[in-house]
C-alpha cells in the first residue's frame, strides 16, 4: 500500500518563526455627537427592523464594520445594518471574515452631526469596498420628495435607484420603503410598508395597538351593558 506524503500532525517538529504575531486593533466603539431626532430615527428603525425580522436574522445599530483584515481603518459604522440568515449577534464589531461577508442591508440617517466624519461621496466608497447590497440614505431636513435615496450592488457597481416621490421598494426585504410619521416627528422618518401599503408596526407600536383595541372593546360592552340596563329599567315601568 502507497503511504501519504503528508506526515501526520503528531510527526511535525515544533514551528518556529522569526517574529511573534502582530494583531491589529479594530475599536468597537468611537464617541460621536448624536442630535435628539437622530436618535429617536435610529432607534426605531432599529427596533423595528429587529421585531419585524426576528433572533434568525442580525441587526446592528452603529456597530463598526470592518471588510479588511490589514486595516482597521477601512470600516464603517451604519446607523442601522441587516445581515439576513445570520442569527443575532451581540459582537462588539462586525468582522467581514469572521460573520460570513458583510451586512445585506445598511440605513444611513443624516444630520449635521453625523457628517462630520466622512462625507458623503467618501461614504459610499467605503459601502462599494464593503459590498453592500442595498444602501438607504435619509435625510430629514432635504426638501420633502428629495429625502429618500437608495443604492443598489448591480454586477458589482454601487448605484443609486431612481426613487419617485418618499418610496420605493426595499428588495431585500420585500417591502417598501417611506416616509410617514414616526413618534415625536412631526416631519415624518423612515418606515415600511407591507404589501397592502399598510404601515409595518413596531413591537412598541403593536403592544399600544392592542392595548387601544382592548380600551375599545370595553368601552363598546360598557356601552352595551348600559344599554340593557336601561331597556330593563323601562320595561319595569311598563
């Protein structure tokens, strides 16, 4: 019988090398000015995207992303980013290699504090590096029908889709994108709609929905028993 060339591991001298490894640093967090709306726009797209998807898919909220492996500093850090068929993750950074290529789905909101960093055009080189394949910019304080913005990965090339009026379809998700009100804003943030045109609740949203309902179905019996009470009272007289 021929013997394997390859020598087994318990044959194998002890590696030597001339210098011990260098690992690089790549920072999970940066301090960042962050303005009230901002806020209140990024977590609920947050929360919403998370209820909408479940434990099954990940979704980060201003996690660094990192795409290369020799430079922490090629990266970026989406206001909110989907990576679908990835359970979540509670990763202090989000490492290309290690969490099986990059997010599906990044949401970046702007404001005046949050372009301090990088602008715009140099933003989206860093998302075409990263290979992200649907990219949604908003904007609140652009004219209302300039506001939302989206970009598409075609055979490799980032580029921006045609958006009519405040939606368009998010073709990752099956849903659409719009713009309709959202908590505290009276200007309106970013959301989705289901195939109907309806707007997809948050789990906040739902529990206050079912709540209202509960409020209203009560109200409706009191009513009712009212009702009753009242018609038994007049036939007693009758």
């Amino acid at each position: 019988m021929v013997q394997s060339a390859v020598p087994r591991l318990s044959h194998l001298p002890q590696a030597r090398y001339l210098r011990e490894p260098a690992p690089l640093h790549f920072p999970e967090e940066e301090l960042m000015p962050e303005g009230y709306d901002h806020l209140l726009l990024r977590s609920f797209l947050f929360e919403l995207l998370r209820f909408v998807l479940g434990s099954e898919h990940s979704v980060q909220s201003e996690q660094f992303v990192y795409w290369n492996p020799r430079s922490p500093k090629r990266c970026i850090a989406p206001d909110v980013c989907v990576k679908l068929g990835v359970p979540q993750s509670h990763a202090g950074t989000w490492k290309t290699w290690e969490r099986g290529g990059p997010p599906d789905l990044a949401i970046e909101i702007i404001s005046p504090t949050t372009t301090e960093k990088f602008d715009w055009e140099e933003k989206l080189v860093r998302y075409h590096e990263l290979g992200i394949r649907e990219l949604v910019r908003f904007d609140p304080d652009d004219p209302p029908g300039s506001r939302l913005r989206v970009w598409d990965l075609l055979e490799g090339d980032l580029v921006e889709r045609r958006v009519e009026g405040e939606s368009t379809h998010c073709t990752l998700l099956r849903l659409t994108w719009a713009v309709r009100p959202v908590a505290d804003l009276p200007e309106g943030g970013l959301r989705l709609l289901d195939a109907n045109g309806n707007v997809v609740l948050s789990a906040l949203e739902t529990e206050k929905a079912h709540v209202e309902v509960e409020r209203l179905r009560a109200e409706a019996a009191e009513a009712r028993i009212r009702q009753l009470e009242e018609e038994l009272r007049r036939k007693g007289r009758e």
